[in-house]
C-alpha cells in the first residue's frame, strides 16, 4: 500500500508540478524501465515454456509434417485414366 501511495505521488508531481526538462528525463527513464521489464517477462516466458513436457513440442512437430504432406498430396496431379483398347 505504501509503493502505491508513493507511486501515486510521483505521478501526480510528473502530470501536474514537473518542468519540461524533468519530464523529458522521467520519460526515458520510464522507456528504459518498461523495456527492463519486457525483457524480464520475456526471460521468463522462455523458461515457463521450456518447461512443458517434451509431448507437446513433438505433438507440434508431427502436425506440422501433416500440414507438409497434405499440402504436397493436394498439389500431386490427376490421375489419367488408362485408355482401354
């Protein structure tokens, strides 16, 4: 409760009270904080996946290679019927 109130501080003085050089600043400082946390969530995301059963990548593996060979059967040409004489 207590980063909340303090967070709701520094946002009313960056809206309300801050000169234009120092909201340029805590602009970028922002920007860098919210890349920082992107590439934490990111890091994290990568782990949680590496964490699932292999099942799951071979079963994503095999859909795949169905989606290959479907795709290549459909492009195959007609059959030509034999002529019989």
């Amino acid at each position: 409760m207590f980063y909340l109130i303090v967070a709701v501080l520094l946002i009313s003085y960056y809206f309300f009270m801050a000169p234009q050089s120092v909201k340029n600043t805590l602009g970028m400082i922002g920007l860098v904080g919210l890349v920082a946390v992107l590439c934490v969530l990111a890091a994290a995301g990568f782990v949680k996946i590496m964490q699932t059963p292999p099942e799951f990548f071979v079963s994503i593996a095999m859909i795949y290679l169905g989606y290959l060979a479907f795709r290549d059967v459909i492009k195959l040409p007609a059959k030509k019927p034999k002529k019989n004489k």
